[in-house]
C-alpha cells in the first residue's frame, strides 16, 4: 500500500485504534498520527504547568515516550485525552521539582564559590 494511502487510512482511525495498532504492530505511522492529534492537548497543559516554553517540551517528549512505552496497558482505555492529561501533570510536577533542586544546588554552589573567594 502506498504511504499517502497507509497515512489517509491512519487518520480515519480513533485515537483507540491507533493506539492497538502501534501496540499490536509497531506502526509508526499510526503513532505519529496520534501524536500529531495530541500534542497541543499535551504541550499546553505541560506549558500552564511549567511556564517555560524549553521545559514544556521536555514534558512533552516525556508524555510521549511513557505513552509508547505503555501503549500495551492502554489500548483498551476508553479516554486517552485524560491519561494523556494526568502524565503531563505528572511530568511537569516531577520537571519543576528537578528544577528547583537544580536551582537550589546552584544557588549553595556560588555561595560556597563567594565564600572561598571572600576568605582567600
């Protein structure tokens, strides 16, 4: 079957539908269409959550990858949006977090700089 034919076929599917067949099949294809209809759900959520537009799409790429990693278990979930929705939450909150120890250990790291410079 040619490509534009596999893509138009893809496309008249359910976000349910795509998932069994990357889930069953590997299919690409059927993957990235459900990406494509999910993203902006995903990255808005993930961006009111980080408010950095870099992270947002760290978050993003996250949700996407436990989805094809979990594809399997949620193949016959009836809502993905909402799944969807609850790891972008979820990933942020862990994001935010790993920033703000970032952040901190930063912040200790140029006192401690400062405090030798200041001393010596």
């Amino acid at each position: 079957m040619p490509r534009s034919a596999t893509y138009r076929r893809v496309n008249d599917q359910t976000d349910q539908q795509l998932l069994s067949e990357y889930a069953a099949n590997g299919s690409e294809e059927a993957f990235a269409v459900l990406v494509r209809r999910c993203l902006d759900l995903v990255y808005s959520s993930a961006l009111r959550m980080v408010t950095d537009r870099h992270l947002a799409e760290d978050v993003t790429q996250a949700v996407f990858t436990a989805l094809a990693h979990n594809a399997g278990k949620l193949r016959h979930s009836r809502v993905l949006s909402g799944w969807l929705y609850r790891t972008a939450r979820n990933q942020a909150a862990m994001a935010v977090r790993s920033e703000v120890r970032r952040h901190t250990r930063e912040e200790e790291a140029a006192s401690m700089h400062l405090g030798r410079g200041a001393a010596g």
